[in-house]
C-alpha cells in the first residue's frame, strides 16, 4: 500500500510533463509569493525542487489575497521546445487565466497573458496534430457553466472560436481539474470530482471530437479513496503523462489525516503517484507501481548569499520586498507599515514529525518564529530585546501562554517541535500531533513553554486549500536572522 508522497507538504493540484528524459511537476501555492513551484525528476520518485515560476508582482499580484485564494491548479506542458504555464490567479478572476512560458523551467518565465473571456479556474492546454493549442477550464460564468474548452493563441491569449461545453462529470459534485488528452485518436477528458476533501475522486471520458459528446469510462472513478480505511485520503485532481519508454503514469494529491473522527490533516495535500496501463481504450490506475523511499527533508539555511533558496515564500508579498541581505548570517526583515500585509519569511512543513530552529537578532525589533495554517490559526514565539512570549491563536481566541526572560547572549534561539502523540488505550489519541515550543539557551538546552494540540492547526478546523508553513515575521522594527533549520524526525515522512 504506497502511502509515501513524491512531494510532501502543501504541494497540491500536481501538473506533470516530461522534456527529454526529465520530469517537471507544477503545484499550486495560493496566496503565497513567489507562485508556482516546479520540481523536477529523471526517476519520478525522487524530485528537486528548481524554482517557482511566477517570480514578481507583474506576474503575479497577491496583495490583496486572502487565504486560500491566489493560484489554483497550474498546467504545466512542454511544446515546440517551450514550457507552457497556465492557471488562474483568483484575485484577478475578472482576467482570464494566466498563461507563461519559458524555455528553461528554473526561468526566467515570460511576462503573462491572460484570456479574456476564460473566467473560471483550473485551466488546462494541449496542442492537436494540427498544432492549434486548446485551452481548456471549469467554467465560472453564467452563460457557461461546467467544463468549457476553446481553441488559442498562447502567445497572445486571444481565443480563436467561441468557447464549447466538453463533460460535466458522472454526476458528483464540483467536477473541476480537467486535464485533455490526445492518444490513439482520441480525445481523453479527465477531471475531478467529489470535491477536494474526502469524496475526492478521478473520472475520464474520451470523444472522437471535441465538438461531439464524450462518453464517461464504465469503471468510473478510475481513482477514488473514499469510504475507504486507506491512510491517503482526499485523493484526486490527477494528471497523466506518457513516459520516455512509452509506459504510462498518473500525479495525484491526497492527504494523511490522523487523530480520532473525523481525523485531522496538517501538512496540506501531498503529491502522490502511480503507474497507468491502458486496457481496451481505458485508463488503470496502479497505485503499487512505484515506491518512493521518504525523502529527508532537513535542511540549514545560514544565509550565505543574497539569493534567498526557492523554498522560502510569503503570504501576500515577495520575500524580496521585506528581506534585505547585509552580510552570511545577517538576513535582515523589516516589519510592515501600517495597514500593509503581514509578511512571514516561510517554508512549507514536510513531515509528520520535525524541529525546526531559528536564531534571531532582536536587539532592533521584535519578531517572531511561529507555524502557521492561516493569519487566524499559528502557535508562536515572539522576541523581542527582552522577552520570549509564546501565543496560541485559534480563530478568534488568541493567548499568550506563557513570557520569559531572553536568554542571555547576542542573539535568541527559538525552536518549534511537531511530534505525533502517544497513544493510549484502545481509542487513537484525538490529535494529529503535538506541537512544542521553546526557548533555547546558549548551550541548545531547551526551556519549553508549552505543547499545545495540533488539530487547531488543520484544515479540517481552519478549512481552506494550503497547509501548514512555519517562519519568521517581523513584528516591530527590524530583525535580523542569523539561521534557520529544519530536521526530519524520521525515515517515515
């Protein structure tokens, strides 16, 4: 049973193509800045990550996004020696959907087009043997309401005929993610359906023609876990792509819910895979083709350039636009003015179980090294010349638990600890995990100042569509940090 993500960690809506004997996967990344992370793979299990698409306010504005809007479902193909990138940027749903290309993956990527009139999300390209890209979509608008698929330019996002209506779907709800394909003669359509939590599920369909109905594969859903015991849940919004040996594979997202009923999910949806076989004319989903070894996340980052590494984001603004680098081990972030968003230097939690470190220079400011599902949901550590005090938010409810001296020393070590609880009886522990915080003293001794239940920091309670984060914001003034890292507890993430 493969319960092992390719990409773990708030990596959802996964888009894959393939470019010579490599692989690049998209996901999307909502309100967080830079937008679109790409990785890429020779071997499909084991996957880099080589940039983030969408890397400046002209490609992409998040300022006014709140959780859980922005970027929805990414394509991502490769054609005539280009990489094509298209998806929807819910802020400016007006717009149409988004579209770049690049002739390398790690960038730079072009500035956007939009297609005006292509109002809905999760777009999808494909070019037929006449070379004509169709653009295809969840369609939003009132006189077309479902699955909507028109002929473009991509260069410059003028559509070249009115848009048509493909498949709706078998039935269940939301049916949205379409991804079309051309093989054997036919036009493939697959999407998803159930919507993205636990009634998740995969269906297709194929026509002759685009402009004729498509018919629904009778073993439809050809992915579902629903109603099942399986550790993934949610499983869903697939892709295809057709290998370098001409075999078959599917990208899917699923969860790891934990605790008791209804169970909690906290590192967002998770990239998963399988192999494909095609049978008389239909796709077969197997789910026990591959088997990715879980990757150690761990890292330290010492900030020893300029160059901020891929993994770190930020809700609503670029990193660039609050960081400024003095010097290694000298990143500086400087606090908002009022009224502007809150900026948090993030990286995206891996694993069911990690530490994470920070060493702060607050003599200047306050700042605070927290995780985080939302604005509304994080547990904390705020710094400032003088004290540590830990805070629990939880919607509404937000409680300083508990307020320290700093630790003598130049700077402040802070550490946040996820760890699964331990289990008690015939019934599973209600939460997902426990999660610590504490101070750190010279010596790396920690002085903990409290452990707190982890299900308030889970979709299942927050909702929404990311998935837990943790970094530095800066609160007041300026802070400079000095270090950050990240350990995997286990081989088992």
């Amino acid at each position: 049973m493969t319960t092992t993500p390719i990409i773990a960690g708030f990596h959802p809506d996964p888009s894959i193509c393939r470019a010579g004997d490599a692989y690049y996967i998209a996901n999307s990344s909502f309100e967080f800045a830079p937008g679109v992370p790409i990785h890429r793979s020779t071997d499909l299990v084991t996957w880099t990550l080589v940039a983030n698409a969408l890397q400046h306010p002209g490609q992409l504005n998040l300022h006014a996004a709140p959780a859980s809007t922005g970027v929805y479902a990414p394509t991502l193909r490769h054609h005539g020696k280009k990489f094509w990138l298209v998806t929807t940027n819910v802020v400016e749903f007006h717009r149409g959907q988004l579209i770049v290309s690049a002739d390398d993956p790690a960038g730079p990527w072009s500035e956007p087009v939009h297609v005006d009139g292509a109002v809905g999300i999760d777009p999808d390209l494909v070019w037929d043997e006449d070379g004509t890209c169709h653009l295809t979509w969840a369609s939003a608008g009132p006189e077309l309401t479902g699955i909507a698929s028109a002929p473009i330019d991509p260069v410059t996002g003028k559509m070249l005929a009115p848009p048509r209506l493909l498949w709706n779907g078998t039935g269940l709800a939301y049916p949205e993610g379409p991804h079309l394909y051309r093989r054997d003669g036919w036009w493939y359509l697959m999407l998803a359906e159930g919507g993205t939590e636990r009634g998740h599920a995969v269906t297709i369909a194929r026509s002759r023609s685009l402009d004729e109905p498509f018919e629904a594969a009778p073993a439809n859903p050809i992915l579902t876990h629903r109603s099942t015991g399986h550790p993934v849940q949610n499983t869903g919004h697939a892709d295809l792509v057709q290998l370098a040996d001409g075999s078959w594979a599917m990208v899917y997202l699923g969860v790891r819910p934990r605790g008791r009923s209804p169970m909690f999910h906290v590192n967002g949806r998770e990239t998963f895979i399988a192999g494909v076989e095609w049978v008389d004319g239909w796709p077969v989903v197997d789910e026990e083709r591959f088997a990715p070894n879980p990757p150690d996340h761990s890292f330290v980052d010492r900030f020893d350039s300029s160059e901020l590494d891929p993994r770190w984001v930020s809700p609503n603004l670029f990193p660039h636009t609050f960081t400024r680098w003095q010097a290694p081990g000298r990143l500086v972030l400087t606090a908002p003015a009022q009224g502007d968003p809150d900026p948090v230097l993030s990286a995206r939690a891996r694993d069911p179980e990690w530490t994470a470190e920070a060493r702060l220079d607050t003599s200047r400011g306050t700042g605070r090294f927290l995780v985080r599902l939302d604005g509304s949901h994080w547990y904390g550590l705020t710094a400032d010349a003088e004290t540590v005090e830990a805070t629990v938010v939880i919607g509404p409810a937000s409680t300083t638990v508990a307020r320290v001296p700093i630790p003598p020393g130049g700077s402040v070590g802070l550490r946040i600890s996820v760890r699964e609880p331990v289990p008690s009886g015939l019934m599973p522990p209600p939460e997902p995990d426990i999660v610590e915080l504490a101070v750190l003293a010279a010596d790396g001794t920690p002085q903990v100042l409290g452990a707190f239940d982890g299900r308030y920091l889970s979709t299942e309670v927050a909702g929404g569509f990311t998935g837990r984060t943790f970094g530095i914001e800066p609160v007041a003034g300026e802070v400079v940090v000095e270090q950050v890292s990240y350990r995997t507890h286990t081989a088992t993430a």
